[in-house]
C-alpha cells in the first residue's frame, strides 16, 4: 500500500481513523454492499491529537513526519497490510520507503 497526501495531517488538531460502523445500534467492521445500509451507517472513530494547525502558506514541520508513521502504523494494523511507501509533502525528499515492496 502508498499512501500520499499525509502533510494534511500537520494542519489537523484531531486524527480520526475508521474502526467500524454502527447499523441499527449494533457494530459491525465492515461497510455493508447496499446502498441503503450504507446511508444507514455511522462511522466508529478512533481519535488521537493532532497538532496545533499550521499558517497557510507555512511548510509542514517535523512534527509531521512522526505523526504520519504512528497514524500509518495503525493503518496498517487496522487493514493488515504493510505500507510500502508514504510521502509527508509534494517534494521528493519527503518520501518515505518504510520496506522495499519487492523484497521478502
């Protein structure tokens, strides 16, 4: 799995993960196929703190760099499967090769 886009995360003050959904009071860890269940559903959250939101227009700090791993390790944990690559900002520099997928 890649994930991209994970500089947002500076900017947020709560990180919210998916666990389940909740379907006429029961939970459930999966999204139901019909449509009408889906519009039925409420999402069960995880949440942990984010950081303080950033200027507009300031680069992502470091601190976003460590808040992406530990959201993506939980990711990982929750889907079961490992996170090949991540990226924290449009530059190249920023992205992170957590294991080469093509080695065992």
């Amino acid at each position: 799995m890649a994930l991209t886009k994970l500089d947002i995360l500076d900017g947020l003050t709560e990180l919210k993960v998916c666990v389940g959904y909740r379907l006429n009071g029961r939970e459930i860890d999966y999204l139901p196929a019909s449509e009408h269940a889906q519009a039925e559903v409420e999402p069960i959250y995880e949440r942990s703190r984010g950081g303080r939101p950033r200027p507009h227009g300031r680069a992502p700090g470091r601190n976003c760099r460590h808040k992406a791993i530990k959201y993506v390790r939980r990711v990982e944990e929750l889907v079961g499967c490992p996170v090949a690559l991540l990226s924290t900002s449009p530059e190249r520099e920023d992205t992170i090769l957590m294991h080469n997928p093509f080695e065992s």
